[in-house]
C-alpha cells in the first residue's frame, strides 16, 4: 500500500497488451477511466470487495462490462 492509503496493482492493458501499474482505493468498490501510461488509450477499470479480497478488472473503454 501506498503512503497516499491506495494500493498498487498490476493490470493487462487492453489495448496495447502492456502491464501497468495502477493505484486503486483498496476500501470502496469503483468504476472509472484511467488512460494507460504506455499508448494513451482510455481503460474502463472496475474495482470490487469480496470480503478480504479486492479484484480489479481492466477492458476498453468503449466495450464496457
């Protein structure tokens, strides 16, 4: 975790197939757009709490969950 309180995870972007580091808040379930660092493309990424668990999905922004 972060000093900021966010946690640091690796994601597949869709576009360019790179592996990117994002932060993601690890206490509240979230969708958003983050562009990806390496081709610029825009990511819909989707953070969900089960439990103890956090998962993070990543896909293009325009195809959507």
């Amino acid at each position: 975790m972060s000093e900021s309180g966010l946690l640091e995870k690796d994601i597949t972007c869709p576009f360019c197939w790179e592996l990117i580091l994002i932060l993601v808040e690890p206490f509240e379930a979230q969708t958003y757009t983050e562009d990806c660092s390496v081709c610029c493309h825009p990511i819909l990424i989707r953070t969900e709490i089960f439990g103890e668990d956090l998962i993070v999905s990543a896909t293009q922004e325009d195809e959507g969950f």
